[in-house]
C-alpha cells in the first residue's frame, strides 16, 4: 500500500519537476533582445507586408544592391511583423518562449516520463542549459522545432499514412522559415538509406533487425521522402531556392572558411579558446554521455540513430551556431540506447529495497525543484546600471540598453542623415532595421549573401585599417558616412584613427555607443557646418554622483569613450573619462588598462607601469593587460621581466602577433637576431597592420650593421604591400652600405 502511495507520488513529482522546467525555459527566454539580426528581419518583413510582395534582390545595401538574395526566412519575417505590430517587443518575446516551450514539450514526449523521469528531467535541463545561449528571436528557433516534430513523428507515426501530408505541411512552412530546411528531408533520406544497409549489407551484432521497418512502414517513408523533398520547391524562388542550401554546403569547405574564423556563432568547439575551457560544457556532456550511451547498447545500435548522431556531432563541431541541434540528437539517441538499460550499480543497491529506492527518486526530484528556483532566483537578479534612467536595468524583458548603439541611431534620425555608409557588421541590421530606406549600409548580418571575397575585403579595412583598400570602396560604392559602433564590441583602433585624421572625413558624433563621421561632399555640406563635432566641444554628459548614490555599477560608458578617444589620440579627454570612470568604481581595472596606455605614448613608462600593473593584477588572465604591461617593463629595461610577459602571451596564443614581435625585439636586445628572424618566419599572414613592428625590427638589425637580416624583414614589407616605396628605399640602403 506504501509503495503504491510513493509511486503516485514519485510520478505526481516527477511530472511537476518537468513543469518546472518547462516553466524555467519560459523564464530565461524572456532574456532582454540583444540579437542584432531581428532588426533587419523586422525591417524586411515591414517591407513585404507593405508592398505585398517577397523581394528576390538586395534591397538594403550600397555594395550588393538588385544582387540576387536567396531570402529563405520571409515567412519568418512576415510573421514577427505580425506579432510585433499587434503587441511589440513584448510580443516578440513570448513568441520565442511559446516556440522554445512547444520544443522542449516535443522533447519530453520523445523522453520516457513514465519509467524514467529523472533521466529525462537530467538529460533535458542539460539540453536547456546549451540552448540558451541561443536564446535569440531568431528563424533558428523554428528550424529546431521543426527538426523535434520531424523526430517525434517519424518515431512514434511512421505507420500512418496521415503522417507524410503533416510532414509535407512543416516542411512548407520550414522552406520559407530557414535555410536549414533540408534536413528535413535530409533526416528521411538517412533513414531510408539506414534501412537499405539493414536490408542488404551484413551487420554486426543485432544491428540488422534492431528497429527495423516494416514493409508499410517502409512504404510510407518512401512517400514521406518524396513528397518532403518536393516540398521544398513551395518557395518564391523554386529550384534555385531548393539548391542554395547545398551550395552554402559546399562553400563551407572552401573559402567560407572565413566566416568560421572570424564570427563567433560559427567558431569550431574545437578551436582552443573552447575546448580546453569550461565554455559549452553541457554541450560537451551530452557528447560524452551521448557516445557512453552507444557503447552500453553496442549490441543494440539502431544504425539511423549512429548515422543521425554522428553527423549532427560533425556539423556541430564546425560551427557553435549547430551545437544545439546536436544536443536534440544526442538527447534522443541517448533514450533509444537506454531505453533496455539498467543502471547496475544502482539496481544491485535497491534489490529488493523498493521503498528506499521510491524515496530515493521523490529526494531528487525535490532537491532539482529546490535547486531550479534557487537558480532562477539569482539569475532573476542579473543587472546592469542604466545611467540615462539612475537605476539598475534586469537582463530580462525589454531591449538591452548597451549592446545597441541606440544613441547614435537617434542622432541620425533626428538630423534626417542620409547616404551611403560604412559600417561595422554588427551595426549592419540595426541600421537596416532603423534607418532604411534613408541610409544603405556596407554590409550586415548576411554572410552567405555579401559571399566570402566581400568579407574579406571588409576585413583588410576593418581589423587592419587598409586604408587604400576604404579609399577604394569608398570611390566605388559612392560612399558619404561612416558609422563604427562600440556599443557591442571594442572597434580596432587603427581604422578609427585613419578615417579621424583623413581631411575629406569629418566627426560629427562621439560617445560610448558610436562615431559617426560624414564625408566632405556638397551633400553634406549643410550637416556639416551644422554638426562638426571638435575636441573642445564634445558634450559628454557627466554622471551625477548624487543620483547614483552607493550603487555597485560597472562604468561602462566612460570606459567606452575612454577607448575611442585613446584611438584617435585625444589623450586629454580619455583621461576625463578614466578618472570619472574610476570615481563611478575605484575597484574597476579598465580604467587603470587605458590611462596605462596613455602614459606609454607620452612616455611616462613609470607611471604607466604603475596603472598597468593594477590593471594585470585585475585581470591577470588578459593577454592585451599582459602585452601592454610588457611594453612598460620593455621601455623601463626590464628586458627579462618583458620576456617573460610576451612568453606568457605566446604560450597561449601562437598567432598573438603583438607578441611575437615583442619577443623579437628582446631577442634583438640580447643580440639572438637568428632566433628573431627564425620566430618571425613562423608568422604567414603579415597585414598592413603589422608593418611599422616590421619597420621596427628591420631598422633595428640595421642599426647593427646586420643588413642581410635587416633587408630579410624589409622584403616581407614589401610582401604585404609591394608598392611600399620606403621598404624598397631600405632594401637599397642595405644592399649599397
């Protein structure tokens, strides 16, 4: 009678644990909106629903404009029209929570909620947790419902000839949601494929007969395979819709390969920043327990599940932006292996303790309810300071007020700026989503759009600061703004610097979120004389102390200024920023990094070092604390001290180039020059950026009359750009002195 009452109970519990989660996925989708890609998505289904009709060309860019765009996610798009204009953002969000909820309740269902609760419950709260850093208002969020109903369907309706005109139905709407349509169809083929290998190839063990179709079931998957695949022809731009997926596919091999290098949904797990990290580590769990689950049932293997499972694993480890989809397989490849599998060791200690084992389960379940509220609670208390308000703002509900530079969008809206614009490729969909039609921007989220050989061009002028490269597409692409936001990310120094000391580009807005600069063309003219900012005249409003009161807040505004104006060598102001950075938060080392970096170029190496070694002691694991406070030791004479900083740098970052120059120099210093050069030869891929350290070491192996060396370091000079008149000037001194 106990017993009974206990497995009631236990089951009763088990049930409102996965409410519970379910209730914690509702909680942490309501996240503030930090995507930058909603804005274009936003802007582009406005436009659709405005003129009733799909667009097949680029419509937003200066560079890519009436260019064919595969626009797989316009239903999508239309859609959060829709939501957003009946109930706005808030709409927004509930919308991802009610698509993420609906996934995880197809999850639960494809789990055991009867026998096996708390390895569901387990396995799901690990499938939560790498999701959630997906937690964006995104077509992805549809594509893994979809890729879930895919799976429940074939597993648990195969037989019902109903289930292929369901499948058909989600396969429409996925073709018009995401480009991750066809794997749909991708998924029957593998599983058509798996059934033709059981029926003729020889396999070990039970492998054969285990999970095999039946002749009608076989039947209907034959159907389902044709009409899906079909399917994906009911888009606006029919077979060269169905296609474009597998051309993408191919891309990936090839000179894509940029992308994954240099965007980080699309960086490899693999990659050392992540997996000798504890980052993604439920991501790595459940590749672990899900591989742990086929060698237990190796007898048992369905040959679909170890296909299925072992691509998903691939794919998620060429880009991050597919881990999650991984984490669904593996979540339901894990039951189907477990599913005959009894835990031993823990069967052995309950024989014939059924009562103990029933508390044992209800103590669980009760310490992961205790445990979910409580995590709940103190991720509900995640804020940050909102200084425009004085008050803190939670990470949840709402639009985030620093990752968007909303500011500055607003200064261009209000002064009606117009043209062709520059810009950073974070900012690209939220000007789209802001100011289009008035502005175009040079390029946004679309990666597989703009194509490899543009991005890498952006590239060349972003992270480098080529600046002939800028002039160029500048001329080309009728260029008449710039916008560079640090709202998101800290934007390389030497592109700010070039454009700000460029007669023909003048700065008409300055603060924490971007710099806007407008070229000297008769179209603006006007806005110009009207909006010039000056260094004497930048009005940065200061924070007032008395609103802020003993508030614990990170001085994130300033610490952005502080940085741009150090780029563009307005050394006085960013020291105003610092210090009032450092009255907001004495205990914050950002500040003590910039105003070391300030002494260093007014060549107070003492005082810089003091700043710098404040800041490394805050940051002891931060490679640019650690180079800059080499740089100080370095001008100070601590040569060995310096060694031992840029060592530390390279040891963790083998393509840290700042610091291989820097061991270079100390190798010059203690006259090592060949294991100078030997280092430097170790480096492929010197930029534009990298010449005045070339120029540096060169000049030095001069100045020792080692002039084979010296004219070794000037040619790749010369490599990176072979039009450099005073690299070849050097190589001639060499040759003649």
């Amino acid at each position: 009678m106990i017993e009974k009452v206990l497995e009631k109970i236990n089951y009763a519990l088990g049930i409102f644990c996965i409410g519970v989660l379910l209730g914690l996925v509702v909680f942490l989708t309501n996240i503030e909106i930090r995507g930058f890609d909603l804005w274009l998505h936003l802007k582009t289904g406005e436009f659709i629903v405005s003129n009733l009709f799909i667009p097949t060309t680029d419509i937003f860019s200066c560079t890519a404009f009436g260019q064919i765009w595969h626009n797989h996610e316009w239903l999508f798009q239309v859609i959060l029209n829709f939501v957003f204009s009946h109930w706005g953002f808030d709409g927004l969000s509930s919308m991802q929570s009610i698509v993420v909820v609906c996934t995880f309740m197809v999850l639960v269902f494809l789990g055991d909620i009867r026998k096996r609760q708390l390895t569901t419950i387990f396995l799901l709260l690990f499938v939560v947790f790498a999701y959630q850093s997906r937690f964006t208002i995104r077509p992805d969020i549809f594509s893994l419902f979809f890729l879930v109903l895919y799976m429940y369907f074939l597993t648990f309706y195969l037989s019902r000839k109903w289930t292929a005109g369901v499948l058909v139905v989600i396969q429409i709407l996925w073709v018009n949601i995401h480009g991750f349509f066809i794997l749909g169809p991708g998924i029957v083929f593998l599983l058509l494929f798996s059934e033709a290998i059981k029926r003729k190839v020889k396999l070990p063990w039970n492998w054969n007969v285990q999970d095999r179709l039946d002749s009608q079931e076989f039947k209907n998957l034959c159907i389902i395979f044709a009409s899906t695949f079909l399917a994906c022809l009911a888009n606006p731009q029919f077979v060269s819709g169905l296609i474009y997926p597998f051309q993408i596919l191919f891309q990936m091999t090839g000179s894509s390969g940029i992308f994954f290098n240099n965007i980080q949904e699309l960086e490899s797990p693999l990659s050392n920043s992540i997996f000798f990290s504890g980052k993604y580590l439920h991501y790595k769990i459940l590749v672990l327990f899900s591989a742990l689950s086929f060698i237990v049932n190796y007898r048992k293997v369905n040959l679909f599940h170890l296909l299925l499972w072992g691509i998903f694993l691939g794919l998620s480890l060429k880009a991050l932006r597919n881990t999650i989809s991984f984490c669904v397989v593996a979540y339901w490849v894990s039951f189907c292996n477990i599913q005959n599998f009894k835990f031993l060791q823990i069967s052995i200690f309950f024989k014939n303790k059924r009562k103990l084992k029933l508390i044992g389960l209800l103590l669980a379940k009760i310490v992961f309810i205790i445990w979910i509220f409580n995590f709940a609670y103190e991720t509900a208390e995640s804020r940050y300071y909102d200084f425009k308000n004085y008050k803190m703002k939670s990470i949840f509900w709402g639009i985030s007020s620093r990752n968007f530079p909303s500011q500055a969008v607003d200064f261009l809206n209000r002064n009606n700026i117009k043209g062709n614009f520059f810009n950073d490729f974070n900012s690209g969909s939220y000007l789209i989503g802001n100011c289009f039609p008035r502005i175009k921007v040079f390029i946004d989220g679309r990666t597989e759009f703009y194509g490899p050989d543009f991005f890498k061009q952006y590239q060349e002028i972003f992270d480098s600061g080529n600046k002939k490269i800028f002039d160029k597409v500048v001329n080309q692409h009728d260029l008449t703004g710039v916008f560079l936001s640090f709202a998101f990310q800290d934007i390389p120094k030497k592109i700010v610097k070039e454009i700000y000391n460029d007669p023909q580009w003048i700065l008409i807005y300055l603060d924490y979120d971007a710099a806007i600069f407008l070229r000297d063309v008769p179209k603006n003219k006007g806005l110009i004389n009207r909006l010039e900012l000056s260094p004497e005249a930048m009005p940065f409003l200061k924070v007032d102390m008395l609103k802020l009161g003993l508030s614990k807040v990170s001085p994130y505004q300033q610490i952005k200024r502080a940085r741009i104006l150090e780029a563009i060598n307005l050394d006085s102001l960013a020291l105003e920023q610092v210090e009032e950075a450092l009255l907001i938060s004495p205990s914050h080392v950002g500040p003590y990094l910039i105003r070391g970096k300030i002494y260093l170029k007014q060549e107070k190496y003492k005082e810089a070092f003091e700043s710098l070694r404040i800041a490394s002691m805050g940051l002891p694991t931060n490679t640019e604390v650690r180079y800059y406070l080499a740089l100080a030791y370095e001008k100070l004479g601590s040569l060995t001290k310096a060694g031992r900083q840029y060592r530390w740098i390279f040891r963790r970052d083998r393509n840290n180039k700042k610091s291989i120059f820097g061991l270079c120099r100390i190798y010059l210093f203690e006259g090592k020059g060949e294991k100078s050069l030997k280092l430097l030869s170790q480096v492929n891929d010197f930029s534009e950026a990298d010449i005045e350290y070339l120029f540096e070491i060169g000049d030095f192996l001069f100045k020792e009359k080692k002039l084979e060396e010296a004219k070794k370091v000037y040619s790749l000079i010369l490599e990176v750009n072979p039009t450099l008149k005073k690299a070849s000037d050097k190589i001639d001194r060499c040759t003649t002195s």
